[in-house]
C-alpha cells in the first residue's frame, strides 16, 4: 500500500531542493546587473609630456576601440584609460603596456571589463602618427591585357613576343605578328584603354637570323632590339620612336665548338652618358657575352664572364642580368635557377631561395622611401603556376646585400603578388619593368602568349 504521507514529504523535500538551487544560480547570473560596458572611454596620457587626452570610438558589435594616431613620443610602456562603465565595473589593469617594433606603427592590446564574476574583453587599438612610406598595394590598379584579364592583346599569340620592356613612359612590344611589327605602347594609352594606334618602329634594313627580332630593352630613352641567332648577333638601336634603325653590333659570338644560341633574352644597363653593357647568356654553354658600349653606339670590346662557375646556376635560355642602380651588383636570374645577385664579373654574392624559384627579371626599385624587389614568374613546364608578379619590401638593411640577406634568413611573403598568366608557353619569355612616375609606382608584367598588365600603385597614405 502507498504511503500517501512520505509522498508528499518528498515532493515537498524535493521542490525546496530545486527551489534553493536556482536561487543561488540566479544570484551569481543575474543579468539586469552587473553589466561591464565601456560607454565611454580615453587614453589620458598621450604625448611627449605625458598630458594630451584622447577620446576612444567603441564598436560594440565587435568589440573593438579605435582612437586617432598619437603621438609617436608617447610613453607605449604605461598607457592608462579614463573610462566610463557599466556600475560596479572596473577595468582589469591600472595601465596597459603596448609594443610596437619598429617600421610598425599599430599595436593592439586586450582590455577587460570586471564586475563581480562578469566580464567582457575589448580589443583596444593604438596607431603612432608616425610617417608613412612605401606604397599601398591594396590599392593597386590594374590595367589588363592579358589572359587573366580575359583580352589577351592580339600581339601576343604563342611565339610571337619573347621580348619585352617598360620604362614608365612606354611599354616595348618585341613583335613578330604577320611579320615584323616591334612597337611602343604609352602608358597613358594602356590606362585609357586606347591600344589601336601603337607607335609602329621603323623596321627598315633589319634581316638576318633565326628571327629578325626578339629581345629588346628601352634604355635611357633609347629602345635596342636584338635578333636570335646561332651565330651572327646583331643589335639595332633607334634614337628615338620615330627614328629609323641603327645597326650597333654585328658579330658571331660563338665559341669554337660551344654550339647553342643567343638571343632568346637580351639584357643591357647603360648610364646617363651611354657607357655599359649589353649581354648575351648562350643557351647551350650558359656563359654570357658581356659587350661593352660607349656613347649609346659604339662597340668598344666583346668578353666572356660565366656566372654558372661561381653561382652553380644558370639563367639559361630565358636569363636576365640586371643592374642594381648605384652599387657595382647585378641581378641574375632565370625561369629555372634561383634569384642571384652577383658582382660585375659575375660572381656570387648571395643566393636567394626564398622566392620561387620560376622568378625572373627581378630588379631593385625604390619608391616613397621604401626598396622593393620585383620580379615576374615563368611558366613552361605542366604544374607550374600562371605567370605571376611577385613584390617584396626589402627596405631593411643597409645595403642592397643585407636587404637580401636578410629575405633570405627571414623568408619575407611578397607584399604583393597577382597573376596574369593561366597556361604554360614553351618559349617563356617573361619579362618585367618598373618605374615611378608622377609619385606612382608602375609595374609592368608581360609573357609570350599571356599578353600584358600594368599596376599603378599610389603612395601610402595615413587614414583615420
């Protein structure tokens, strides 16, 4: 028989129980008190002198506390806030110590929010008002005409441009279209979209070969295009765009029994007055023929250096050897060996393994106060990735060797890398410029059968 008695006793012992429990849970989370908001908040000790009051923004949506740059004197080790909060609230800390490294200018820093066993953390971040160099990549413009873009320009089929080169004012076209067609687009066209009326060069007298024309550079103004040959190399030269053709050079460079050929690539770096050189890497032996111009035009002598000795690597088929402004180093480099720099005699400085290793014509560019190695990538082999260019900041160092010492040691990601290429080619000539005008930095990419793009990248700026 059921004991109507102890039932109810239970029922009673048991309703208390639960009646007890949610009591004290509800104490201890009880949310019509003890919020932690910060409605409002400032940093009270910015400024050299340690006086200057700066009011804070709060997103609560996201947690996080933005103020206007400080100055950069301000003490980071103690910053301490003035703070309107919920009632009870405090902030964990009396003050909070910020770091930021140098060529950094923002740190961020956790705050919480206590009131009795509630919290609530914000993300509190500070900005130096410092200088800003460099450039803004984020805000880079892109002036397709390429395979990623979709609008391939027409003088790109396969095999038809090897050669190519940009310095800020044109953008040299090496190409073999229906025949002999090398020309100049500007940059203004290539911004406006206006690629129909090319600056057409004078082709007049130029024969001989395996092609009458292949590798070109634009050079102090000047544009120098050279054939591909097994044997006799020429070199033309035009004053001017409208200029008719100059033979520069005409020579067979081979050596007794190395077989091979040039002209695939050229590369050259003359000065304001015309003195320097022009190279030639053979695509069999891998030694490069260095011919040294006076004047713009004239040939003082022909000498062999061979990198590959010292370096263990060879630009191949594809090199470019080119010259780091203001230092008595080069850039050597190939679709399949590593980034080099190299002395005037070709011989090793440094290694860089750290960018890919398909990079080619890497050079040294600065711009607003920051140096930048840039270079394009190549892409003949199934697997490889599109032709791509790759920028990275090197402006740490105090020379052009430590900087590159340093991305090596330190293996830096480029600031900026985008394709413009989707498919391999089997004569990759990719090549790369670049050039600062009117405080822009423009960087021009280009490969057979991928056509070309043009970045303009504008000058950092600060921003609230």
């Amino acid at each position: 028989m059921i004991n109507i008695n102890k039932i109810s006793w239970l029922i009673v012992f048991i309703s208390t129980f639960s009646f007890i429990a949610c009591s004290s849970d509800d104490e201890g989370m009880n949310t019509s008190q003890y919020y932690t908001d910060i409605k409002e908040i400032s940093i009270v000790n910015a400024g050299a002198q340690g006086n200057e009051v700066v009011s804070g923004v709060i997103d609560e949506d996201l947690k996080t506390i933005s103020f206007p740059r400080i100055d950069a004197n301000t003490d980071l080790s103690a910053i301490r806030f003035e703070t309107v909060l919920s009632d009870g609230a405090r902030l964990d800390k009396e003050s909070y110590k910020y770091s930021i490294p140098e060529g950094d200018s923002e740190d961020t820093q956790v705050l919480k929010v206590i009131n009795h066993t509630r919290y609530r953390e914000y993300f509190a971040k500070i900005r130096l008002l410092v200088p800003v160099f460099g450039g803004d990549f984020d805000k880079a413009i892109a002036y397709h005409n390429s395979a990623v873009g979709g609008n391939t320009y027409s003088h790109f089929g396969v095999g038809v441009t090897r050669g190519t080169d940009f310095n800020g004012e044109y953008a040299l076209i090496v190409s073999r279209k229906d025949g002999l067609a090398p020309h100049l687009l500007s940059r203004e066209d290539i911004i406006a979209g206006k690629l129909d009326q090319p600056i057409m060069l004078n082709t007049e007298g130029i024969v001989g070969g395996t092609f009458p024309i292949s590798g070109g550079r634009l050079v102090q103004d000047k544009i120098y295009i050279a054939n591909m040959a097994s044997s006799l190399v020429k070199v033309y030269m035009w004053d001017t765009p409208t200029s008719k053709p100059q033979l520069i050079f005409e020579q067979d460079l081979l050596e007794a029994g190395e077989g091979g050929r040039f002209g695939d690539s050229m590369d050259m770096y003359l000065d304001e007055s015309g003195n320097g050189f022009i190279f030639f890497e053979n695509n069999s032996s891998s030694k490069i023929r260095r011919i040294q111009i006076s004047n713009f035009t004239t040939v003082d002598k022909v000498d062999v250096i061979n990198p590959k000795a010292s370096t263990g690597s060879a630009g191949g088929q594809y090199f470019s050897y080119t010259k780091v402004e203001g230092t008595p180093y080069y850039l050597y480099t190939g679709f399949s060996a590593p980034l080099m720099l190299v002395d005037e005699g070709g011989n090793m400085v440094t290694k860089i393994t750290s960018t890919p290793e398909r990079i080619n014509q890497a050079r040294i560019v600065n711009f607003n106060e920051k140096r930048y190695l840039v270079g394009v990538t190549a892409a003949r082999y199934p697997g490889d990735s599109g032709q791509s260019i790759y920028v990275y900041d090197i402006t740490r160092g105090n020379n052009v060797v430590d900087a590159l010492n340093l991305l090596e040691v330190e293996n830096y990601k480029p600031v900026f890398n985008k394709a413009f290429g989707v498919d391999v080619t089997t004569s990759p000539g990719t090549n790369c410029g670049a050039a600062v005008v009117d405080d822009k930095l423009y960087i021009f990419g280009a490969a057979d059968g991928q056509g070309f793009v043009m970045y303009e990248v504008p000058e950092a700026s600060l921003e609230d």
